[in-house]
C-alpha cells in the first residue's frame, strides 16, 4: 500500500509518503526541499492528529511530545543545498485512522506555499503526459513487528523471492524430514525499496547449507539499513528487462556478512592475511549481503549476483566520515566459465563451461574473477604438489580439505558527481562441489574424495570420523558433513567514495548508466 501526499513552500518542499501500513503499524518516508537559500542543519516540525505515535526512526533523530513531531538531521545529513533534497523515513503505530499531517515547517518556517518563487512566473511549457518517476521507499527497518512472528498481510505485494519460498518449491524452498516448514519459513520476510515482501535472514535450523551468515541485528549499521531484501535486484530485473535478461539465485545462497568496528591501518590494502604494524586511520562498521551459493553448479557459468552494501567509516582523530549504501547485480569475472583455485594454483586460465545466463551478463576484467576448484586440484593433490600458507613457515602439500572458493570483485561506479570503487575478496574454505566436465552437471562432491587414496586434510578427518560412529559414508547433504559451505572469510580490500553532487545515484541492476533521478530499472 502506498499513499502520498505532497507539500511545499517558499524556501522548503516535503513530500509525506506512507509505504507500507499494517493492522496497528506503518512506515513512512519524507523528503525535504531546499528551495530557499543552502542550510547547514535542519529542523522539521509537523502534528499527527490521529494519535500516531513513531516508535523508529532513521536518517534523523525523531522526537515527539504528544501530538507534535520534530525531526532534526543526522550527522551526515545536515547540510541542504539550494534545490537538494535529503530524506529520511520512520516507523510508526496508529489505532483507528493513519491521516497525513497537513503542515510542515523547516527551521521555524511554515512550507505553505509553491515549490518555486512566487515572484516568478510560471512556466509556459505544457507538463510532461506523464508524471516523472518518484524515489521508492526505503526497505523495512529494525523494528518490523510481523518478522518471525507472522506472516506478510494478505494485501501486501510479493516478490518473485519471496513466493518460491512461501510455497514448496525446489527453486526456492523445498523442506525435508526433520526441517522447519514452509509456513515458518515464511514468516522471516521484510518490505524492499519497492514495497513488496521479501524474504531476509532467518536463523538456523533449515536444510543442509541453509544458513545466511551473521544476524544483521548485531550490526552497527543495522538502524539504518534494516532487514536486507534478498532478491530485491532479480525482482527489478524481472519487472524491467527481457526473458534473457533475467537473473533468480537460489536462496541459501544469500549470505549476510556484519563488521564491527575494524581498525583500517596505514599501508593496508586489506588483501593481506596479516596487516601491517602502523597506526589506525579510520575505524569501519559493514553489513552487507552477498549471493555466494558453493553446492550447485550455478557458479561455474553465472558471475553476476546480487551485492547489498553498507559501510560507514569515521576517520581517527576527527577525520571524515565516509558512508555508502549501494544494491546491485555484481560481475565477478568473465560469464560462462570461471578460473582454478588455489589448488592447483593461482592465474591459470578461464575454464569455459557453457552460455551463461543472463545471457548478456556484463564482463569484469579487473578482478580475478571467481576461483573455484576443479578436477586438476586432484592431480595436484596425486603428485603431491605444495602451496605456501600463511600460517605455517615451510610450504605444504595440497589436500582435499584446500579445494576452496575465492571470489575476488571490483565495483566501480562513476556519473552524476560520483567516483565509488569496491574491491572486496569473499572466499569459502568449505565448499561442497568442484567442477568435474566428467560427472553429471559437470559436478562433483569433494566430501567423496575423502573416501578414495587422496589426502584429506582436517575436513576429511572430521567426515571419517563420523563415518566410524555410524558405519555409513557422508552423503554431500549430510548436515554432519563438513563440506557444506559455511566457514567463510572476507577481505575488504579497496573502499573509496568522492562525491559531488546529490547523496544519492541511481543506476541500472548492474551500477551503470549512473543518474541523479530515478527512472524505469533503476
């Protein structure tokens, strides 16, 4: 459900948007307008008149005494410049009826009048047939009361993602003996950018290598972003671009990753495994969510998925703040195929597999792609070939337990007034499959090589001893086993954001053909 009401005055324009409304709750959104001179804090005052009480608020620090409502900036919002616009949104309750306040006031002036000078005169070219687009929403903060509890209100739109693990589907979320069902499943879900309802982390508890990584309620950052929305970009994928065009990943693929107050230290490119031994320049808090899915062949074609970033960085002794949130489809390498891992070593070339899907999924050159173990690590592991680990000082043969995942990235965005660069590095040390053009789905187990004269390493130990307790060999979907792709690392690597223009860009599913106005795709 969406309503919106709009407002404006000589010196300041709001837009008052209700996003979403439940029985009891809602979420709403405000944009101010500078249409008077630049501001460097604001304050914004309305009235309810209905009882509505806001129990969350983000992007400003909301207060209320009775009926009356004030808004003033955060510490990285304050500055509006003439013609800007800053937002921020909130949740609320109310009890009989949900009505718009009718007046708004920008540091102590009333926002009565038009969005543009009254000495002015209007212009005299016709109004576009068709209205320009608006910002949507923003996603479901902290404080949704249905998350775990129940499930999404009947009127509410559903995505793609969400309505495949909503229902018993292989695609989505098909439950086994002994898992939660489908309807408690169901009730960990969240409202995106676009109002629909997503799925979003749950705890343990499901299938074999369904978990999504750390609660993002641990999160410093997690006032701001809120629940993530997984799938939220293959949804605007489907409602915008053709058939071959589209991109749906498989659910436990979707892993959340929270870091909390991590030194950035002079010298560190954050690729290192020890970092250098210099003084702390900033101080950094992430959450993000990342598709990394390492138990089907999906990887071996597909090098795009979805990227939920956000990163807040304070620099030490007063330094800048540096803050960014983006969402969208990710190219990690080249599509259709994909480049040894460690074992049987770094730089061999791309493996073509197969067309990818998308189709036309877009290339990255810069990074090192995906890295994924392959049938050649059983020849290294054979002839006994040696790598250096970081932890020990002499090199060390390859194992079983060394057929790892690397997925290496690099993000750019440029347009509109902004230069943002990501490069980060997520890598899995227990991944479950290896590609074999051999095997069914070009597939293999590694927990099966555990079972043949190959050296196995201390995961394979862990397999063989649970084999000895039961007698049995561990299946690949055992949850006993430890090849199930859930010990997972992460390298920061490169952060940088330069700024000049509006706080917020808009771009396609892919970061490209970067605006400073919504349109279709975005």
């Amino acid at each position: 459900m969406a309503v919106t009401a709009a407002y404006a005055a000589v010196g300041c324009g709001v837009t008052y948007s209700v996003a979403s409304q439940w029985p009891g709750g809602f979420t709403a959104s405000v944009a101010v307008t500078n249409l008077g001179d630049p501001v460097s804090s604001w304050t914004l005052t309305w009235s309810y008149g209905n009882g509505q009480q806001i129990t969350q608020a983000w992007n400003a620090t909301v207060s209320q005494s009775g009926g009356q409502i004030t808004a003033r900036n955060a510490s990285y919002n304050g500055n509006i410049a003439t013609g800007a616009t800053t937002s921020f949104g909130f949740n609320g309750s109310w009890n009989g009826s949900n009505t718009a306040p009718t007046s708004f006031a920008l540091n102590g002036t009333t926002c009565t009048g038009s969005p543009t000078d009254p000495t002015t005169p209007p212009p005299t070219t016709a109004p576009p047939s068709s209205p320009p687009p608006t910002t949507a929403p923003p996603p479901m903060p902290p404080g949704d009361p249905a998350w775990g509890t129940a499930l999404p209100p009947a009127s509410a739109p559903r995505s793609r993602a969400y309505e495949l693990i909503a229902t018993a589907n292989e695609k989505g979320y098909l439950p086994r003996a002994g898992e939660c069902s489908v309807e408690i499943h169901a009730r960990y879900w969240t409202y995106g950018p676009d109002g629909k309802v997503y799925p979003t982390w749950h705890p343990s508890g499901c299938y074999f290598g369904h978990e999504h990584g750390d609660d993002p309620r641990t999160s410093d950052l997690y006032g701001t972003a809120g629940w993530p929305a997984f799938g939220y970009t293959s949804e605007v994928m489907l409602d915008n671009m053709p058939d071959h065009s589209h991109r749906h990943e498989d659910h436990v693929g979707h892993k959340v990753l929270v870091v909390n107050n991590s030194n950035v230290i002079q010298g560190d490119h954050g690729t290192s495994f020890f970092p250098p031994e210099r003084p702390t320049i900033a101080v950094c808090d992430v959450l993000l969510k990342f598709h990394q899915g390492t138990h089907s062949p999906d990887a071996f074609t597909n090098n795009v998925h979805e990227l939920l970033f956000n990163q807040r960085c304070v620099g030490s002794n007063g330094g800048p703040v540096t803050e960014a949130r983006y969402n969208a489809m990710i190219p990690l390498g080249r599509p259709g195929g994909f480049s040894p891992s460690e074992c049987p070593g770094f730089g061999r070339p791309l493996i073509d597999v197969a067309p990818p899907v998308p189709a036309d999924s877009p290339s990255d050159t810069r990074s090192l792609s995906r890295l994924i173990a392959e049938n050649g690590c059983i020849d290294a592991i054979r002839e006994g070939r040696t790598h250096f680990d970081p932890l020990y000082p002499n090199p060390v043969p390859f194992t079983v337990s060394d057929m790892d995942d690397f997925w290496f990235s690099d993000v750019r965005v440029t347009g509109s007034g902004l230069d943002f660069h990501l490069a980060r590095l997520f890598y899995v040390v227990n991944p479950s499959r290896y590609y074999d053009p051999t095997l069914p789905n070009r597939m293999g187990r590694i927990v099966d090589l555990c079972y043949t004269d190959l050296v196995g390493g201390d995961y394979c130990a862990e397999a063989r001893q649970v084999t000895q307790q039961t007698g049995q060999q561990v299946a690949w979907g055992d949850p006993r086993s430890p090849f199930k792709g859930t010990l997972r690392e992460y390298r920061p690597g490169t952060f940088s954001v330069r700024n000049s223009g509006p706080s917020t860009v808009y771009t396609d599913v892919y970061g490209r053909n970067a605006s400073t106005t919504p349109f279709a795709g975005w």
